[in-house]
C-alpha cells in the first residue's frame, strides 16, 4: 500500500527539516516547498494526501495558497500560525483549511492531528470501515464511504471538514450539538476554544449546499444560545 504523501510548505528550512523527520518516522512519504508560488505548483501537478502550510510566507502568503488550491482540489490542509494571528486563522477557514496548529508547536501533536484528519478523510490505513454506506434525504444523498455529496443529484464539493461536520450531523437528525461537542468530536480534540471555527464551517457548508438547492441548505438549523442541528422538516 503506498504512503500517504505530505507536502510541507514553510519558508523555514529548519521547520520544514523538523516536520519532514516526524512525519517520515510515522510512515508518510514528504514533499517541501519553500513559498507560496512553489507550493501551488507542487500541489496541483501532483495528488497529495494532506498538505501542512505555514500562514506568514513570503510573497504569496498561506492563505492566497489555501484559496488557489481550493479552486482546484478538496486536499486536506492543516495551517500553521502564529499564536496571536486569530483573525488570519479564522479567515484561514473561510478560505477552505481545516484545521491549524499555533507556533511554536510540539511535532507529536502536529502528527497527532495529521493522522486524526487522515483518519477521517478515509485516507489508506487510516479509513473508518464503521459507517454506513449512504444517508438519504429529499434532494439529498451522502455517500459516506466514497465521500462524496449529492444535492438535486448533482455532486457538490465540501472540504474534508465540511463532509465529516454534515455527515456527524446528519447521523444524528434534529439532535442539537452546542459548539463544544462539535469541536470535540468532529475535530476528534479539544480546540482550545475556538468556537467561531464551528460557525465559519457551518456558513460554508450552508453556502455550498444553498448554491445547489436552497431546501436543502435550510437543513442546517440555528439553534440559538445553543449550537446546530440537522432538521428535515416534513
């Protein structure tokens, strides 16, 4: 079975070397790129597994990266940022991350996190065999296994994020989850907090489904001064 592929993108050299060692002790095969633009390039003439890209670089910084690989791929990516950016963080995810590691970091958690979103993306030996097969709605079919969504049966495009948040939600129809939960068991640790990450995904994940079919969009509900739920109405 071939390694899962990394490409690790961060202007310093010793970040890149120091991840590079981790990642490759845990059996990933890794890719570097030292900036944005050669980041783009490496990203989109070869298939990735997951991609770990530092926020601040030079020129074309992480988040104009994040947004020209989101028009051509769902990849996985992880920002990495400084603990003070929080507003470039959140407008990380608006942009299509899906999750973040603040620096200075510890490499076991960034690992950590790597193979909890590998796990849930279905990526090699990391896949979850335990799910059922397909949800079925009105103007709505999520195919868990292959991971992919149909709105009016036409496919729509989530991040890995964006699927794990609608398929744990639509498992578990007109249950309300308060952001802690969500934070908990969606992103599989605790978050430090970080609530406004829930309502950035949730307004994507609204937006796209709405793009294909607003009934459907109207699914994900508001519960207010609580959290969100999946409601179908009759």
């Amino acid at each position: 079975m071939p390694q899962p592929r990394i490409l690790v993108v961060d202007d310093e050299e010793r970040i890149r070397r120091l991840v590079r060692m981790y990642l490759e002790r845990s059996g990933f095969d890794v890719v570097e790129a030292e900036d944005g633009t050669e980041a783009v390039d490496i990203a989109l003439a070869q298939p990735f597994s997951l991609i770990i890209l530092d926020l601040m670089l030079p020129g074309m910084d992480g988040r104009d990266v994040c947004s020209h690989i989101r028009q051509h791929s769902d990849v996985p990516i992880v920002m990495l940022t400084a603990a003070g950016d929080e507003m470039n963080r959140i407008h990380g995810f608006e942009l299509g991350a899906d999750d973040y590691v603040v620096k200075p970091f510890s490499p076991r958690e960034l690992i950590m996190r790597v193979k909890a979103l590998l796990k849930r993306t279905g990526e090699t030996e990391y896949a979850k065999a335990d799910l059922q097969q397909a949800l079925t709605f009105p103007g709505l079919v999520i195919h868990i296994d292959a991971r992919r969504v149909e709105v009016d049966g036409n496919e729509i495009s989530l991040t890995p994020k964006e699927f794990d948040l609608l398929v744990y939600m639509a498992q578990r129809p007109d249950k309300v989850f308060s952001r802690e939960e969500l934070l908990r068991d969606v992103w599989n640790y605790q978050f430090y907090g970080d609530q406004r990450t829930v309502d950035t995904h949730i307004k994507r994940l609204r937006e796209k489904l709405g793009q294909a079919s607003d009934p459907v969009s109207q699914y994900i509900v508001t519960v207010w001064g609580v959290g969100y739920k999946f409601e179908v109405a009759l």
